[in-house]
C-alpha cells in the first residue's frame, strides 16, 4: 500500500453519488480572512472580507447613490411645475410630467441593482463568514471538542455570522441613505432657508426618539433569542434523545418543560410588542408635526407672496423622504452594538488555535512495518486533571496482536487515542517505527493507524459510503471485501436494498452489534497497518467475533494489532496480554500466566463475564 496506490484508488469524484465529485470546483474558498491582529477592533478586523468583495459593493452603493439622488430630484420637479407650469403657464405641463416618470423610472432601476448586488454581496459574504468558522472548526483539535458544546457552536456558526454580516453589508448602505439626506437638505435650502430650518427642527426627535424606543427594545429582544435557544434546546433533545424520554415514560414532563420555555417565549414576545406598539406610533407620526409646522410657516410666507405654493408641496415630499435615513441612523448604532458582541465570539473561536497540528519540519510516515513504542508516557486531559497516564510503557512488535486489559477508567482507550496523535504526551513520547508520532505529518499518521471505536458513529447514508467513508473512491468489490472481513456481508445481504441501504440517523436503524460490524469494515477498508480496536466488538456475538478476528487473521495479515477488550475470547486471540491499572502497565505476559499470578487481572476478567452475563 504504497502512496501511488492511495492515490490511484481515491479518484476526485464517488460515482455512486453523482453530483459530489464536484464539490472542489463549485464551492471555492472564502475570498477573505479575518485579520489575525488582535490588537484591532472588530471592524477592521472583518474588513479584508469586506474587501474581497469591494467590486460587488462599490456598484451596490454606487447605484443606490444615484437612485437616492434621483428621488431627489422630484420633489424639487414638483416645485417648478407647480411655479411654472400650473401657476404661470411658462412651460408645458407634460415636459415635467415626463421628467418625475422617467426620474421615477431611474430610480428604481437603480435601486433594484443597488439592491440585488448588495443581497448577492450579503450572501456571499455570509457564505465566506461560515466557511471560515467551519474551516476553523475542522481543523481544531480533540481537547477543544471535549470542551465545549455543539449547541453553543452551532448558534454562533448561525445567528453570530448573520448579525455580522447584517452590519458589514447594511451599514454602508445605510451611510449612503444619510449622504444623500444632505443633498436633499441642500435642495430644500435653496428652495427656502427659513422652512429649510423649519423642516428640520422634528428631524433629531426622530432620531432621538427612535434610538430611545431602541434603547428600550434592545434587552427585551435579547430576552427573545436567549428564551428561542431555550426552546430550541429542548426540542434538540427531545428529538435527539427520544429514545431514552420513552424509554423512562418521560414524555409528560417534557411537554411541561417545553410549555414553560415556550410561555417565557410568549411573555418576552408580548412585552417586545406591547413596547413597540407604545413608540411606535409616536415616531411614525412625528413627520406629521414637521409637516404642520411647514404648512404653518410656509403659508404665511406664500400669503406674503415670498414663496411660491410649489415648494410647500416639495417640502411635505422632503420630510416623508429624510425620516427613513434619521431612523436608520438609530438602527445602525444598535446593528452595530450587537455586531460587535457577535463579532467576539465569533472571534473567539477563530482565534483559538488548534493544539495538535503538524510540526514546522514535520515529514510524511511513509510505509511502516507496525512498530509501535509508548516510551515512558505520561498524559492528562487537561491541566488540572489527574494524570490518566502515568509512566506507562509498551512495545508492539511490528505484526503483534496485543490485548490490554484493566479495568474501567484504567486508561485503555487513552492508550488507543495517543497512537494516532489525537493529544500530545505530557512527558515521554510515542513512536511508530521509531518515529515519534509528533514529528510526521498528522495526515500520513492517521492514515497509517485505523482506530475503531465502541460507540460507532455512522452517517447517514448508505451502507456502501459508510464502509467507503475512508476511501470514497472504493470499489463495490473492495467494500464487499472489507464487509466480508468484518462479519457484516451476511446481514447488509438481507436488508432491503443491500449495499445501498441508507441508515437512520446515527445508523440508528441497526443494531449495536450491526453496527460495530460496519465501523470496522470502514476501517478495515483503509487497510492500516496499525490497527486499534477499542471495545470495537463489545454488543457482537462471541462466534462473529470470533470470525472477525480469524478473518483477520487470515485475510490481512502481517498488521500490528491492539485489541481493548474484555471478554475472554477476544483476549485468547492475542499473541500477548498487557494489564493496566491506573495509567500504568501493571504486568503483561500470556493469558494463562497472567491469568495464575496476577488477582487483578482475574478480577477485571470475572468483572467482565459478570455484566457479560447480565446483560
Ligand atoms: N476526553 C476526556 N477528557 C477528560 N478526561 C477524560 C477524557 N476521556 C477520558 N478521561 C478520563 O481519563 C481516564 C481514563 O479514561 P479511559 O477512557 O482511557 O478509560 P478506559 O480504560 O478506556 O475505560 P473503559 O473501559 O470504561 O472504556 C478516566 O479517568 C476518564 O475519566
Ligand atoms: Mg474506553
């Protein structure tokens, strides 16, 4: 199993699923990156990916600017038309009719561009947001998913990326909306500085107001999203874990926990619509004052005959228009608060780094004869857990079968996890073919050891992609291999459709056993030459097992193996036995010698076909 074979067997696209092997071509890498500077503030930090898309935003605001000025322009239209065609008959009525149509028409136009550019630059930058964060996510390591939870990821992955990007793109549409209400304020002045002055005296009580109602409005919608992911919450679990809510009758006190998230929902809702249902009014109207106290001021200065009636009707058309920029000038320092708080925790996660990656000089492990060495290792999970290892010491002889033994909690599946580099060692080293494990690529690494685990995670998909998942690219006749291998052929031929047979989530839809099964022909698939089964075959029958192992044995060879196990005839398969407790190897030799020297050892085994014959 040279790397030319690898490669050869893994072509670019899966042919049973049509459509996947385009995945490289259609969907390309974000287009920026968040600024690794820490030191800068959110905003300057997320500007690279706003600047990835700069073409898509300058026509986006470029557009909206001349739609903005265009709209502009017709209230000042009515104004000569009303002077010079209506009162004074010095020009056709129709010229202007003619010009606020085809105004009106540019206008449109160009907001309908300015605002499918500035959705199509949302989106992409919305898409370019997530895949960084995903990306990022892919690439941290064990210790950092033991930490924290999916839940919690998952929401800033989704609401935190949104409320960002709202800002990123809104905010700078939004500012040309304001510019352009200076160059409306220009016109009004020419037409009038005193009902210019007039006009505008309601304008900062709209925005006064606006940002007061938002003030008040911000916690309670805060209250809203927290209470949803209560809600959500609780609907994941219980769909997550419906099994275990029946299984203990639970289904009653569910509903109840969900009533009282959903009634703290309701109470949160109504209070956001009673407080809005207060101001709302208040601020809508207040134009209404600015319109009034333009008819009062410019009334008397049209009796007077210092100003014509045209401008009256311009000014009413000015104030409707200047009110939307002065509330989103509210809107946009509260869109800018919560971007900014999205801003950090998003940015938490990317700034974490990842705590097992490849060493600077790291090389490819390339073929290996199976030496494995555990040279003195101690490890803990975390800085301030007890040692889970400790001075722990082992050698596999390329080709060896091993079984560890010890009892629960002892460390076995630790041992398992730190071949293939899933953590780092506190102190000693780990060695596969005298190489330590930190000084090769983790690619070739954990290519080179398969680990099939007790609790098998399989995808929802068919049998056959779970089986190929390591080698996409695999034959229908290798995957029957490796299913023959693993004891699972007999059974994928007596469901409905086989090999194409999609599982339930989780691969619910099997049986433990059923499932273990396929998780070791996936692995088996891979072809590894350092193989770990941790529990790998706990809930199959003994016989199967048996046969599993034999076809191991027999069909693939030559392999260095690590069996955990618990059962007396997965360990009789064994060419050595290593017990450990605590962390540490505590004896090691065949199993009838262990078996008369070593009380601890009786007793995990004795432990072991207790709760075998219990359960
Ligand atoms: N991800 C983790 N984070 C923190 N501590 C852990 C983690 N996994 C295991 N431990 C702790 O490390 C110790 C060894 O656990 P390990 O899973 O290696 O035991 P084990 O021998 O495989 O047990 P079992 O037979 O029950 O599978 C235990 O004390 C356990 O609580
Ligand atoms: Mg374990």
């Amino acid at each position: 199993m040279g790397a030319p074979d690898d490669t050869a067997g893994r072509p670019p696209s899966r042919p049973a699923t049509p459509g996947e092997g385009t995945e490289a071509s259609r969907y390309a890498p974000p287009r920026g990156r968040i600024h690794p500077d820490t030191s800068r503030s959110w905003l300057r930090r997320a500007l690279p990916v706003v600047a990835a898309h700069k073409w898509t935003v300058a026509i986006a605001l470029g557009c909206s600017f001349v739609g903005l000025v265009l709209q502009v322009q017709i209230p000042n239209l009515l104004n000569e038309a009303i002077t010079n065609a209506v009162q004074h008959h010095r020009t056709s009525l129709a010229t202007y009719v003619w010009e606020v149509l085809g105004f009106g028409v540019g206008a449109g136009v160009a907001a309908f561009v300015s605002r499918l550019y500035l959705m199509r630059t949302a989106y992409s930058m919305e898409y370019d947001l997530r895949h960084l964060l995903y990306e990022h996510l892919t690439q941290m390591s064990f210790s950092f998913y033991d930490r924290v939870q999916s839940g919690q990821l998952i929401s800033r992955a989704n609401s935190d990326v949104r409320s960002v990007n709202l800002y990123l793109t809104f905010a700078p549409a939004i500012l040309v909306q304001c510019a352009v209400a200076v160059v409306a304020f220009g016109y009004m002045l020419a037409i009038s500085v005193p009902l210019a002055i007039v006009a505008m005296v309601t304008m900062p009580l709209v925005y006064v107001a606006g940002t007061r109602m938002r003030k008040i409005l911000f916690p309670v919608s805060w209250l809203i999203q927290a209470r949803l992911a209560e809600v959500a919450t609780i609907v994941d679990e219980n769909v997550n874990g419906v099994r275990i809510v029946k299984a203990f009758d639970a289904e009653a006190r569910e509903l109840r926990a969900l009533a009282r998230a959903a009634t703290r929902l309701r109470w949160a809702n109504v209070r956001d619509y009673d407080l809005r249902a207060r101001y709302t009014p208040a601020v809508q109207n207040l134009p209404q004052l600015g319109l009034a106290l333009v008819l009062l001021v410019g009334g008397e200065l049209v009796i007077h005959g210092q100003l014509g009636i045209g401008a009256i009707l311009a000014f009413s058309a000015y104030i409707v228009m200047l009110q939307a920029p002065f509330q989103m000038l509210g809107q946009l320092i509260m869109m800018g608060q919560r971007a900014a708080a999205s801003a950090g925790r998003i940015y938490e996660l990317i700034d974490e780094q990842p705590d097992i990656v490849d060493a600077p000089d790291a090389s490819p492990l390339g073929a290996v004869a199976g030496d494995v060495a555990f040279e003195d290792v101690a490890f803990s999970y975390r800085g301030d857990l007890p040692r889970a290892l400790d001075g722990f010491s082992l050698h596999l002889r390329p080709g060896e079968t091993v079984a560890l033994v010890g009892r629960t909690g002892s460390g076995k599946s630790t041992v398992a996890r730190l071949i293939a580099r899933y953590y780092d060692v506190t102190a000693g080293a780990v060695r596969i073919d005298g190489r330590d494990v930190r000084s090769v690529t983790l690619s070739s690494l954990r290519d080179r050891v398969g680990i099939v685990l007790d609790e098998p995670f399989l995808f929802s998909t068919s049998i056959r992609d779970n089986i190929a998942y390591g080698r996409p690219g695999a034959s229908l006749a290798e995957v029957e291999a490796a299913a023959r291998a693993a004891q699972a052929d007999g059974f994928i031929a007596e469901l409905p459709n086989g090999y194409d047979t999609v599982v339930g989530e989780r691969g619910y839809t099997l049986s433990g056993g059923q499932r273990q099964r396929i998780a070791i022909a996936r692995t088996l698939l891979v072809n590894p030459p350092v193989l770990v089964l941790d529990d790998a075959t706990s809930a199959v029958d003994v016989q199967v097992e048996q046969a599993i192992h034999e076809a191991l044995a027999h069909l693939l060879g030559g392999r260095t193996t690590l069996i955990v196990a618990h059962r007396l005839s997965t360990i009789s398969l064994a060419d050595r036995v290593v017990l450990m407790d605590a962390g540490r190897v505590v004896a090691e030799g065949s199993h009838e010698g262990l078996l008369e020297r070593e009380p601890l050892y009786v007793e995990v085994l004795a432990q072991a076909e207790h709760t075998e014959e219990v359960a």
